[in-house]
C-alpha cells in the first residue's frame, strides 16, 4: 500500500516537514510493509519558501530589512536558476510576518510591509526577472503601502508628504506617484501567492476577517476597513486599476492589492504554486491513500489552504 503524507504546517506547533514525519512515523509504526512518501506543503504562508526551494533546487540568501514595527530583522529569500529566467523567491512573513511580534506588539494601524518591499528590491538587484511573492502570515494591513514605498513608489498626503508606516495612515493618501520606481524591479515581472481568496474590504475583507488575530480592536476593523477603502479608490483613479474586489486583494492585510496595483502582479493560489513545483498530481495518482491537514479546520481552511487544495 501507497501511503501519500501531504500536510501544511501546524501553526505554531509544528512546520510542514515536521508534522509530514511525525504522521509518518505513526503510520509505519501500524503498518510497516506500507509505502510512505513525504511530502511537505505550503499555501503561500509561512513555510512556502522552504517548500520551492527545495523543490526547485534554489539558492538562499539573507538580507537585513524593516520588521512590521520598524525594528531591523534577518529575513531569508531565495533565487531560482532554472526556467526562462532567475526568479526570486519573497516570504512575506520572513520580513512583515505575525510571528515576529509578541502578542503584546500587534498593531495592525501602525505595523508596515516595507521589509517586505527591501527583499524584493534584493531579489531583482541579485538578477530576477521574475519575482514569486508569498504573501501568507503578515501581521500588516497596509495594503503593500511600505512594499511599494521601499520599491521607490510616492505615496503622498494632501500636502505632499510621504505617507507613515501602517494601515490607519492611508486615510490621509491623496495621490500615488509611480514615476521613481527603481528600474530592476520595473523590468521584473510578478506573481503573487496567496493563501485565502478574501476581497479587500467589506465583512468578507482583510480587516474584519483578518485584523482581530493581528491585534485589531472592534473600533479599529471599522477604521482599517475604511483606509483600505479609500486607499482602493485614490488607486483606481491615479493607475486606473479597481482592486476592491479582485481575487486574493484582501490577502495579507490588502498586500494581494498592494502588488497587483503597483506592480502588475499576477495572483495565484499559493497551493497551487506549490502543488506544480512538486509534482502532486502525479504523486496523487499514484497513490492509494493522501493524508494532508493543518493546524486547525475552520471556515478560513477553505478558503484557499493546503487541505482545500490537495
């Protein structure tokens, strides 16, 4: 018999490759003639670099970048040689991610994506011409204001000032200004991974489906909710791109949003990513009996997560 062990993660418990070898273990222990395969998933969220990378054949590299607080942290991306060009590899959630404050820290008004934003700019000064942006895990709801601001784009008050870090200061953006974004990542093409399909505003949207886990109080959904709203709105009429309602736009607090309006990125459904680089459907063919699983099952696992996807 032909065991197929597919898991994501288990937040905060245990990463993908660690849970994938735990239900291993427990398997051969009942059944040891049976044929076990590991194969640890990822959905766009934590654990996605690690994922492509290895199933790629990737290198990795570190770099120094703005944490969602302003704090400096050690963040990882990857480059990947092979195809019809170099592409990078940025993990949200290495440079902007939930993980990296305390409960204590969680702001989601003044938390920013710019990190995120410095190790895409690395990516395509290293040589990528196409960039994969896994953007699971955040602990921002910015809409990608301080990605897209790290990358050269002027996001500016009604007195032309340079908007400050984090959700609750797009209220005040009167006008985007893409004229000084830096050429290597002009000349780069984008596809975002993401790991639910949420829209960016509204009661399905990124502040009140996602904003109480990052620290968001009742009275601040509603004011994040509203900035996203407006931000939505002087991005249709400076770019001419409606983001409010497009697929995955409310992922990682509107950063789906933040990249395609900014960058022309193309959204995609981080399991899917995933699921090609490693070859799952043939795996799954082959197989007599797939256990995948994650962490919890509630409403937002089918909402694009791994278990949904396998």
């Amino acid at each position: 018999m032909r065991i197929l062990i597919a898991p994501d993660k288990f937040r905060g418990t245990l990463t993908a490759a660690q849970a994938a070898q735990a239900i291993a273990t427990g398997w051969r222990r009942t059944d040891p003639g049976a044929e076990v395969e590991t194969v640890p998933l990822a959905d766009g969220g934590e654990g996605t670099l690690d994922a492509l990378l290895a199933a790629l054949d990737g290198e990795r590299f570190s770099a120094t970048v703005t944490g969602p607080l302003g704090d400096p942290v050690d963040a990882e991306y990857g480059l990947v040689r092979s195809g019809p060009g170099p592409m990078g590899v940025v993990e949200m959630s290495r440079a902007s991610g939930l993980a990296l404050l305390s409960a204590q820290r969680r702001n989601p008004r003044r938390a920013t994506s710019r990190g995120t934003g410095e190790l895409i700019l690395h990516a395509c000064r290293r040589g990528a011409s196409r960039v994969l942006v896994c953007i699971g895990g955040s602990a921002t709801n910015d809409g990608g204001a301080g990605m897209a601001q790290a990358l050269g784009v002027r996001l500016l008050s009604d007195r032309g000032v340079e908007l400050a870090p984090g959700g609750e200061a797009l209220l005040r953006l009167a006008r985007v200004d893409m004229t000084e974004l830096d050429p290597a990542v002009r000349a780069a093409e984008f596809v975002a991974a993401s790991d639910v399909d949420n829209p960016l505003v509204g009661p399905s949207g990124a502040s009140a489906v996602y904003g109480p886990q990052k620290g968001a109080s009742a009275e601040d959904v509603i004011l994040l909710d509203r900035a996203l709203g407006h931000f939505a709105a002087v991005v249709h009429r400076d770019l001419g791109i409606d983001v409010r309602d497009i697929w995955g736009a409310g992922a990682a607090g509107g950063m789906g949003a933040g990249l395609v309006a900014f960058l022309g990125a193309r959204l995609r459904p981080g399991v899917e990513l995933v699921m090609e680089a490693v070859n799952l459907r043939e795996r799954i063919a082959a197989a007599n009996l797939v256990i995948t699983g994650e962490g919890a099952f509630d409403e937002q696992s089918l909402h694009g997560k791994a278990p949904e996807g396998v």
